[in-house]
C-alpha cells in the first residue's frame, strides 16, 4: 500500500485494487496509517487514547480491511506468531471464537505450503480470501491440530501453550475462513452426506 496526500487533506491509499480514498481523515488514523507503512502496528501504541481506537481508528481500518495485514503475537520478543493476508479487494476480516466445545477443523483443499525463504509455512484455500502465514512452530503446532475435527478445548489441553494464545491462533484462522464447522454428526458443512 502506498499513501499520498490527496487535496483537501484527503490521503489516497494505492494497492493492487486500485485507489481508496480517505477524506478528512482524523490525526489517529493518519499516524496509524503512515506507521503501518513500516511494519506491523499495535494500535494501543499507536493511539493516545483507548476513545481514539475504538471511536476512530477501527472503523476506518475495517472500511480498508482489504489492504491491513493483520499479525498475531505475543509479548515474548520471538517475532510474530502468524499474519492474515487478504487476497482480494473484498477480503473482510472478523476475528471468530468457536466456543470451548464446538467442533472445527480445517476446511477440505487447505494448502500446507513452505515458502522459498524455508522459514514457517504458509496455509491457503481457493475458498478463503485470505493467506495465512504461520511464522512460529506454535501456530503450525495449532493449525496441525485442526487437521481432524476437533474442538477447543480439546485443541488447549493437548498442546503446551496458554490458552489464549490457541484460543487466538483459532480466531485469526476462523476470521481467514480457514475453519470449518463439523455438525454433531462429524461431517463438515463441505463434505457430502451419506446416502
């Protein structure tokens, strides 16, 4: 994404689906923005105030869901546990939480790919408008996990992390659509039904 001053005070935001265009944006936006320009960026450090995050900055990155690469990490300094990458200009993003007993897996034809770096591996579906990129053993750790159908709770207690963080690993995978429910009958809402 590139960032031009547009007139007016409008900024114009150029990606590969063309030109969105922001009129009069707000100082909390415009910093968030220019620092997302350089890497990933935690609101709360990029913001003044919890107000200017959820009054101002949210709605307008939701509006631009299809550029922001969303990064999911933890205060570890071990670098970023996955990123979501939107693959389309109509690539929404609402984080998901299955509850605890809800069984999920992996939809059918996810693709498990190594990158050329050889570093993390990269999980992708023709269904989903997103790509995911699991840049630390725990999140492929969870993602493996999810290969069967499985539920939460069962995902938390057979993997040595907290659970929030495979609680939040779930969610970003969830909100890539890159998790499937399975009905009470253990088939998935994309697999045939017996005959």
């Amino acid at each position: 994404m590139i960032i031009d001053q547009g007139a007016g005070g409008a900024l114009l935001l150029t990606s590969r689906w063309g030109q969105d265009r922001l009129d009069r944006p707000s100082a909390a936006v415009r910093e968030v923005l220019r620092r997302m320009e350089l890497g990933p960026v935690l609101l709360a450090n990029a913001l003044s105030s919890p107000e200017d995050q959820c009054r101002v900055a949210l709605p307008t990155l939701d509006r631009l869901s299809h550029l922001v690469v969303r990064t999911l990490g933890v205060d570890d300094l071990k670098g970023p546990l996955l990123s979501v990458f939107p693959l389309s200009s109509a690539a929404p993003f609402v984080r998901i939480r299955p509850t605890g007993d809800c069984r999920v897996r992996l939809p059918r034809h996810v693709a498990f790919t190594v990158p050329d770096s050889g570093v993390g591996c990269v999980l992708e579906s023709d269904d989903s408008p997103h790509r995911v990129v699991l840049h630390r053993q725990e999140a492929a750790w969870v993602a493996m996990t999810l290969a069967w159908p499985t539920t939460l709770t069962a995902v938390s207690a057979a993997l040595p992390l907290p659970r929030q963080v495979t609680e939040d690993i779930v969610g970003y995978l969830a909100g890539a659509g890159l998790l499937t429910l399975v009905d009470e009958h253990g088939l998935t809402g994309d697999a045939p039904h017996p005959a």
